[in-house]
C-alpha cells in the first residue's frame, strides 16, 4: 500500500458504476484504489488494511450501505465514509448519516463534484453533493397522528393485512359480518384511507401490523 497517497476502497455492485468511479479517482493520480462488488469483501479488507475513505453504494447484492456503514465505522473509526446512490429517500440519507456516514453524494452528480465531497470530507466536513442539499432541505413529511385503536379494531386491522374476507374474519372472532364490515368503515375513517390497500400500508408504515 502507497501511504504517500490516500487510500481509497469503493463498493458497488455494478460494473459500469465501479469502472467509471476508478477510472475518475485515477486520473487525480493521488489516490490509491481499491474495489468490491461484495460489502462483506470490503469489510474484510477495511478491517485488514488503513483506509482513508469509503465510497459506499447503499443497495448491494449481499447486504445494505446502511448497515455497512455502521459495520465499518466499528472497524475503523476514523475512514471518512460517503455514501453514492441513486437512493435519494430523505430518510435513507438521514440514516446513512446517522450510522456514522461523512456524506452522501447521488450518483448523478458531475464527476467534479464528486471530488469535491471527498476532499471536503477529508477536511472534516459533512460532504453532500447540490441534489442531496436539496432534499435535506426540503420540509418534512408531517407525522401522521395514529388513531386509538380498541383490541378489537387491532384484530380486525391485522386480519385485513392477512387477506382476511370479512366472513372469514367473522367466523374467527365470533361476530357478524356486518359488525365486521362497520369496523373496516371505521377504521379507515380513523386512518384517512381511500382503500384498504391505503390502510394497510399506513398500519404497516407505523408498525401497528
């Protein structure tokens, strides 16, 4: 390993996204590389060899960047790790930087300022590129104010995320299919659902199911 030239491992598992990343940080002619398509095979390494900075797809054949992150910031602490993804979720950003990440850069960004992270990371800074600024900046999603849900209305709620039919439904907990259907109409009354797909995936979101 050159310690003259900082060291820098990238993980991602597509090729043409590997290659082209290698081919930019070598034309700096001051780094040092080196790549996987495995998150696991990187960890091994970093764990094994200094690393300066980590570039880190979050979606990866064997695992997820969030939880890399976190691996390798156990293993070495002081490795500036960025993020480069096409997931630009508010949420996964903040997760990504909340498990110990320097950064995290989309992977459309001009190859420019790509560097430009790194380098501003390298300083201490937290590295986002202009498309990540943007969203980070934008307002929250308002948090949804859950419902008080009796036992009853959480047994029915659990069987329509099941697939449950509203005679199924009834036969199971003993009552009527009637007072069945009055409970889905409440309950999506109480979830401002459109369907019950919709109620489902607000139950599911907020871990009620």
């Amino acid at each position: 390993m050159d310690f003259n030239r900082s060291s820098i491992v990238i993980v991602d598992d597509h090729p043409m996204i590997l290659e082209g990343l290698k081919a930019l940080l070598t034309r700096q002619n001051r780094f040092q590389i080196f790549s996987f398509t495995k998150g696991i095979a990187a960890l091994d390494f970093i764990a094994e060899n200094p690393v300066d900075v980590v570039l880190l797809d979050i979606v990866l054949n064997d695992g997820n960047g969030l939880d890399f992150c976190k691996k390798i910031k156990q293993k070495a602490p002081r490795a500036i790790v960025l993020g480069i993804s096409n997931q630009a979720e508010r949420g996964i950003i903040f997760k990504f930087l909340e498990n110990g990440g320097n950064g995290y850069i989309l992977k459309n960004a001009d190859p420019q300022e790509i560097i430009s992270c790194i380098e501003l990371a390298k300083q201490g800074e937290v590295a986002l590129s202009q498309e990540v600024k943007k969203i980070m900046l934008k307002p929250a999603t308002p948090v949804i104010e859950l419902p008080r849900l009796t036992k009853r209305e959480h047994q029915i709620l659990v069987a329509i995320a099941d697939g449950r039919t509203s005679t199924h439904i009834a036969d199971k907990l003993f009552i009527s299919v009637m007072t069945v259907e009055t409970h889905r109409r409440n309950l999506m009354q109480k979830f401002k659902a459109k369907n019950m797909i919709e109620l489902v995936k607000i139950a599911a979101e907020n871990k009620l199911i």
